[in-house]
C-alpha cells in the first residue's frame, strides 16, 4: 500500500504533520518501538508506530528519525496517548529527512493501525499476483504469435515499462525506434559490456543525458555476443513484482534468442565447409556450389548471389573459446545477412559482400566493432584483417591470404580492437608483421630501451621528440615549432637520442631504424 492509504476515509484518523510530499513510499509492513535506535531491526518499508518514550530532550527526535532514514522506514506514526501532542522538533526532524510524520490521536489505538496496515498489504499482494500470472499469460502469448516487438509494445502501453534489446554492437533487436537513438544506444551497450567484464551484479543501471536506465543481460552467448535488454527506469526503486516482470522479460527473449540460434545451425556448418574448402585450394566450380548452397540457407532465393566479396579475418586475445566468432557472428547479422562466418583454426573467418558506398569494408567494420572495445579486459584483444575486394569465387583464396596477413599487421599495433585493411598491405607495416615476435622485440629493445630509461628517469620527452622529428622529415624548425620548444632545445634532445643509442640521426639509415622501432613499439 502507498503510505497516503493512512490520511483514507476508511483508514483510522490521523493528522500528518510532515512528508506531504512523500505520500507515494511503499508501505511493506508496521513495526510498533520506543527503542531509541530501531534501524537494526528495520527491513525496508515499515511505518513504524512509537509512543515517543525514548524522547528525553528535543536533540533526541533528530537521533531518532536519522535511525529510521538509514533503516528505510517508509513513515513513522506517533501515539499522543502517554506523552501529548507531537513535540515541534520531531516535526522538524521528520521534514529535515523527508520522512511522513502521522499524529495517532489518543483515542486511536494501535492495533487498529496494524490491522488496517496489514489488511491494505495483504490486499495489494493477492492483486499483485494476479496482476502478474495475467501480464505473464498475455506475454507468452504475444511472445508465440507476434514476436518481441509485440511484447515490448504490450509492456510499454500495459505497465509503464519501456524496453529496448539491443546486441552488444548498438543494433536494435526489439522496441520502439523512436524511443531510443544511436547514440543513447551505444552508451548503454558500452556500459553493460563493462559492467560485465567487472562482473557486475546481474542488473545495472546508467544514466545517459538525463535519462535513467536498467541493463539486464539476456541469457545465452559468450560476454561480446550477448542480447541486452534495456528498460527505462531505476530497477533498485522498483517493486518485487515489476523487477520479476523485468527478470520474466529477459527470459522470453533469451528464449526468442535461442530459437534464431538453434535456426542458424546448417548455415553455421555450410560456412565452416566454405572455409575449409578455400584451405585446400578447391576447384572454382566446387566453391561455387558452396557458396550458393551456403547462401540459400542465409538469404532464400529472393536475394541475389553477391559477385563481389571481402574475406574478413578476426581472431581475439584473451577471450573466451569461440568468443571471437560468436561477437562477429553476431555483429554482422545486423550489417548483411548474407555474410558468412567460418572458422580457420585460432581464428573467425568472414565472406562479407561488398559493402556498398565509399566506405571501405575497414572502415565500416571498424565503426561497427567499436563498442565492443568496452567488453574487453586489459589483456582482451580483437585484431581484424580485411582483403580486397574479390571478384567472384576464383579470388576468394587469395582474399582470405591478404586478411590473414592484414590480420598479423592489425595484431602488431596496440590497442585492444585493431583494424587493418588491404590498403596497408603494400607498405612497410606488412614486412614488420611477417618477422617473428622475438626478432621485433629485440630489434625495439635495442633501438628504443635506453631512450625509454632515460625519459622515465629525467622526464626528458626524448621519444615523443623523436617521434616528431622523424614525422617532420628531420626539419628542426617545424618539428621545434610542433612541439613548442625552443630550437636549441631540440637540437639538445637529438643530440642526447644520439648519444643513448650511438646512431646518427642525420643518416637516411638510421632515421629508418628508429621509424621502424616506434612502429613496433
């Protein structure tokens, strides 16, 4: 029952003398007390009932409601039959703590209170729980004929409760378009993905502008592939019968979850074929009959055989077994259904159509994949290597070798989500990526190690510096001016560079070195 029940013409009279605007806290029970500090033994929601006998001084009624604030006391009803009228500091102290102060008239007796209370909250309970057995019916039932957009709209109009589900990429699964948009999505993607690698409690809440908002997880998928249900609303202030409401939503689409799964299934299998046939070299004719078997199972018949496709390479660090897959898997489907996704050993292959526009597939996976970044933990990475694009079946094989080696480029960069696409796969950067990780480590070590040391014991700048000058074509004027220093001081920087690694920054050969170091670095 809502605390304003008790000022009701069948509710036994009492005067409120402070919290009116509080009338709408939840009452869950009564507690009758005169200790002086009952918060220990408060649960939440009581109205606590008190003769006032702990009062002995007017500083003990600000005690006495701070203990019933921190107990979470929904209001506090004083009886005048002992002590008299309610004292003005205890009215003070109940307006200070926003807490609904009710006057009990000596001829009101407790009990009556109590049993009003407890009949009112028993009453709300049995209506509660119809409510919800009916609300249920009516959503399995909308979840069997219509789909999740039909049970969202049902919980919008019938209880208040906006929703959204969203994939861990921002794509918008179910719920009102106008509601919500790309970028409120993408904040609440990025949240729930960090609560989750903090292993957060099952539901989280975030603000986005001034918008209040609920995460909770939909079961099924690895972390960087798993369904988002968002509601408007702060989850902690709500009730055990809407949060259930909330809990049961996530369920039915956890479930509508699983059933496009288990529908994936042959496709999955036909993309591994796909795969495995492009490792053996196959026969053009062989991939063909692949790839259109594998299409009809991902398209129908109503959409055309793409003639131009990227082969996507992704692998990840740190991550959970397959996880890789199942985020791209899942990313994709909102980008092109057609896309194919196999595997190639440690990692996910992907037979993407050609996206259309002037983006370039890099481009467009790299804005896609974005948020993922937030469900990464510090050691978690996703490297992504695009080929060119290949006309028809005959240049998938060598499609899937450039994003294998874009992938090796991707991996050598920092960062947690690396991209790297065929326009990079003539420069220098793909010759860094095809020597081993012990050469790289110790070619850097060698160049760079001592410079390190010395910025890290004199604070000197003396690698930024470097980075600047090889940047500016060693133009000690530009560079001085780039870093806002004098060009003396430049000089005198270079010259300490020179003296750490014994190199002569004025040779072509050594300029090229130390690029290639802070590259790899």
């Amino acid at each position: 029952m809502r605390i304003g029940a008790l000022l009701a013409p069948a509710a036994p009279p009492m005067r409120l003398l402070a919290g009116s605007d509080e009338l709408d806290r939840v009452v869950t029970g009564v507690m009758t007390t005169d200790l002086r500090d009952p918060s220990r033994y408060l649960h939440g929601g009581e109205l606590v009932l008190t003769g006032m006998l702990w009062r002995y001084e007017p500083e003990d009624s600000e005690r006495f409601v701070r203990h019933l604030a921190s107990g979470g006391a929904a209001g506090l009803a004083a009886g005048e039959a002992e002590v008299g009228p309610v004292p003005r500091d205890l009215v003070a102290a109940c307006e200070r703590h926003r807490m609904p102060l009710f006057a009990v008239g000596e001829d009101v007796a407790f009990g009556a209170v109590t049993e009003f209370v407890n009949r009112q909250v028993s009453a709300d309970r049995a209506a509660d729980l119809s409510a919800l057995v009916e609300r249920h019916r009516m959503l399995v039932s909308a979840a069997s004929g219509a789909g999740l957009d039909a049970v969202l709209q049902l919980l919008g109009g019938d209880v208040d409760l906006e929703s959204w589900v969203l994939t861990p990429t921002a794509r918008l699964v179910a719920g009102p378009v106008e509601g919500i948009d790309a970028a409120e999505r993408e904040a609440l993607v990025r949240s729930h993905l960090e609560s989750q690698r903090r292993r957060s409690t099952p539901a989280s809440r975030t603000r986005v502008g001034e918008r209040q908002f609920s995460l909770l997880p939909v079961p099924g998928g690895t972390p960087l592939a798993q369904w988002l249900l968002a509601v408007e609303g702060d989850i902690t202030d709500w009730t055990a019968k809407r949060r259930q409401l909330a809990e049961n939503l996530a369920g039915l689409v956890s479930a509508e979850r699983a059933r496009r799964d288990e529908g994936r299934t042959l496709r999955t299998r036909l993309a591994d074929e796909m795969i495995t046939l492009l490792q053996r070299d196959s026969v053009p004719d062989e991939l063909q009959r692949a790839l259109e078997a594998a299409h009809a199972m991902s398209s129908g018949p109503e959409l055309p055989l793409p003639r131009t496709w990227v082969v996507v390479s992704v692998a990840g660090q740190a991550l959970a077994e397959g996880e890789a897959r199942e985020a791209v898997t899942e990313a994709l489907t909102g980008l092109d259904d057609r896309a194919l996704v196999g595997d190639d050993g440690d990692a996910a292959v992907v037979l993407l159509p050609q996206p259309q526009g002037e983006r370039t597939a890099s481009e467009v996976l790299a804005e896609l994949l974005a948020p993922l970044e937030a469900g990464l933990g510090p050691e978690g990475r996703l490297t992504v290597g695009v080929s060119a694009p290949a006309d028809g079946v005959g240049g998938l094989r060598g499609a899937l070798e450039e994003a294998r080696h874009a992938r090796r480029i991707a991996s050598a960069r920092l960062g947690r989500l690396c991209v790297a696409g065929p326009e990079e796969l003539a420069s220098h950067v793909l010759l860094l990526a095809a020597v081993p990780d012990e050469v790289r480590r110790a070619f850097r070590s060698r160049l760079l190690d001592r410079v390190i040391a010395y910025d890290l014991e004199h604070q000197a700048d003396l690698v930024r510096t470097l980075e600047a000058f090889l940047r500016y074509d060693g133009s000690w004027t530009r560079c001085a001016a780039a870093l806002h220093v004098h060009v003396n001081t430049l000089r005198y920087r270079i010259g300490r560079i020179e003296e750490l690694t014994g190199r002569d920054l004025s040779r072509l050969e050594d300029r090229v070195d130390f690029f290639l170091a802070l590259e790899l670095s």
